[in-house]
C-alpha cells in the first residue's frame, strides 16, 4: 500500500515542520513512519519510507516535493548540456547513501520477522520528472526528447538507472528483502517505445542488485499492454494497477509470473460490502497466478480512513 502512512494521524503529527525529502533522510524519522502502517494495519510487509527522487537529490540535483503537487525540479533537463552537466556530478557513492543505509538498517532491525521492501523509481520515471521539471499529464517533453535526439535520451535514462540502481543496491544491502522498481508513468509509452527507448535503461538499473538474493517487484500504472515487456527486463513479480484483472494479467504472462495488485483504490471510500466483494473479486482472480502478493493498485488516497485499510488487511488474511 504505496503512500499508506499518509492516511494515517500519526504520520502527519511525525511531519510537523520536516519537508518531506528532510524526512526521508532522517534515519529514526523514517524508520519510525516505515514503521507505522505495520503496527496499525498488521500488514505482512513494510515498505521504507522514501522516494523515488531521493537518490536525485543525494546525487546532487535540485529537487524538492512539494505537497500535493509531487516531485519539482529547480531546473528541467532538456538539452545535451543539461545531461552531462548531470553526469558530471559523478556517481551516487554509498557515503551519500548512508542516510537511507541507517534508516534501511533501523526499520529491519524493529521489524524483526516482517520483512522489508525496498525500492527505487525507474529510469523513465524519474526522466520524466527530470525533462518535465515536475509532474506531467502525458509526460510529452521526455517522450519528445527519446525521438527527437536518441543520443541524449539513452545518457540520461543511463545515469538515471545508475543512480537509482545504487539507491535500491544500499537498501538491499541494509537489510531489505524484497525490492520494487516504480515506473509509474511507464503507461505513456507505446510498447514499441518501451522496448526500444526505456526497457533496456530498466534492465540495467535492476543489474545493479542483479548479484543479490532479493526478488524483485516491478510496476507501473496503465500498462496492460507492457506487461511481459516489464517483466522481461529482470523482474520476478510483475505489479498490476486497477485497470487489468489479475485473470486476465495472468494470461498476458503467460501463467508464469508471479502478480501484485490491484484493489482498486477509489474503492476505499465505497460501502464495506461494496469493497469486501471487489478484495474477494481481487483475491480470487489473482490465485490463478503462481503467486499473488495483494496489495492496491496504486497508492492510498491521503483521505482514506484508516481503519478500512486495517479492515482490507484482515479480511485479506481470512480468505
Ligand atoms: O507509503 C510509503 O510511504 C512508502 C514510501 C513511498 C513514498 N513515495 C513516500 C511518499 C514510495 C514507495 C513512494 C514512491 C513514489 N514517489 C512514486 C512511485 C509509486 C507511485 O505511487 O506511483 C512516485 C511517482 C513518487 C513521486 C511522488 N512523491 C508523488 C507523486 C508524491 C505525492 C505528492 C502529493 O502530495 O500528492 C510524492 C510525495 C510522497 N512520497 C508522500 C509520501 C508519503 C506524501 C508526502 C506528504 O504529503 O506527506
């Protein structure tokens, strides 16, 4: 449950006056908000608390998140230059990771048996953010830059996975033991520009903990069409959003990958027997799969009420 702290009183009173990159990384503060979800919702996994614009700003970029509006850059990365102004700032070192280290090593600690996840943004994702400067609708500048000139696209979406290939690398050898890498708004792209353009910057972000033993979750929102392509750069499970039924999922995968997903968030806020037969609906065509971890298929709602989300998780645990 992506985001799930934010629904949560006690998160937002352990904000109060910390920006939220600020509380990223701070390693007690994270650890603490990881934290949270697990006690209220007796969920079988943590997430850790932070973003996937963390290893940008550990990189040296400007960037900060603005609430309610998400992730802004103090620049967009547009031009040649740009990108190897980019890359000149060098690799992201395991020094200017150690704040996500300690926080990572923190939360396992507490955790004990409840294993962690830990993850990164995709290299498309965290592009789009880049070329866009902020949030996007259809995320056209960083679509335009991949055509109009291949060569500064490919630099950029590189230094990108290395960088966030590092950041998921730091927290797997902290102690987490799953991962998952976000390409949230892979769901603009044609599967051939997929393929093409962004798949193999996704492979070799994944590379980076490809000598590890952690599996490996990979998501996207509206990309029923991309599904195998997203498996097929390294990932062990493949996420779902709202928009596919895990039956159907399935079939696209040929039977073979193990799913997450989809409860479809909007239905948080619906009447419990509404909810209760769409998490059964969800259940049930997910176990056609060879493994199903349940989970929405997208993030909380910030307004969600908490304790339906405790309710999802009990009634999960029944079925
Ligand atoms: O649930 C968790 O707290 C786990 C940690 C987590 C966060 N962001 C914390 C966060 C994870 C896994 C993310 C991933 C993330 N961040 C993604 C990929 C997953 C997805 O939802 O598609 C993306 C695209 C981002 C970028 C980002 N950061 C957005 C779009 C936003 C929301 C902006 C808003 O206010 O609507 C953020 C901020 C953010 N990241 C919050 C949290 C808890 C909210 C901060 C707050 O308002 O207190």
């Amino acid at each position: 449950m992506r985001q799930a702290g934010r629904s949560l009183p006690e998160y937002r009173a352990a904000r109060v006056g910390t920006a939220m990159l600020d509380a990223c990384l701070d390693p007690a503060l994270a650890s603490e908000i990881t934290l949270q979800p697990v006690r209220r919702h007796d969920v079988d996994a943590a997430i850790f608390f932070s973003d996937i614009v963390v290893p940008l700003k550990l990189a040296g970029v400007d960037v900060e998140i603005t609430p309610g509006v998400g992730p802004v850059m103090g620049s967009a990365v547009r031009t040649a230059d740009d990108v190897a102004r980019l890359r000149d700032l060098g690799p992201l070192t395991p020094e200017a990771l150690q704040p996500v280290s300690d926080g990572v090593a923190l939360t396992v600690d507490a955790l004990g048996e409840t294993p962690l996840i830990g993850f990164a943004g995709a290299p498309f994702t965290l592009a789009a953010y880049l070329v866009e400067g902020g949030p996007s609708r259809d995320h056209l500048a960083a679509r335009t830059l991949m055509h109009a000139d291949p060569a500064t696209w490919t630099a950029l979406t590189q230094w990108a996975a290395d960088v966030t290939g590092a950041f998921l690398r730091a927290q797997v050898l902290a102690g987490a033991s799953a991962t998952q890498l976000f390409d949230s708004w892979a769901g603009s792209l044609s599967l051939a520009d997929y393929t093409a353009h962004v798949a193999p910057a996704s492979a070799r972000a994944l590379s980076h903990v490809a000598d590890l033993d952690v599996k490996k979750v990979h998501f996207g929102t509206g990309t029923s069409e991309l599904l195998a392509a997203m498996r097929d750069v390294g990932a062990d499970v493949v996420g779902v959003d709202y928009r596919l039924p895990l039956d159907e999922a399935n079939r696209r995968l040929g039977g073979t990958t193990p799913l997450q997903g989809n409860i479809d968030p909007a239905l948080l806020a619906a009447p419990w027997p509404v909810l209760e037969a769409h998490v059964r609906d969800v259940v049930a065509r997910g176990s056609v799969a060879p493994g199903h971890v349940v989970n929405l298929g997208h993030g909380v709602p910030p307004e969600t009420d908490p304790t339906v989300l405790t309710r999802v998780a009990q009634l999960v645990h029944e079925i």
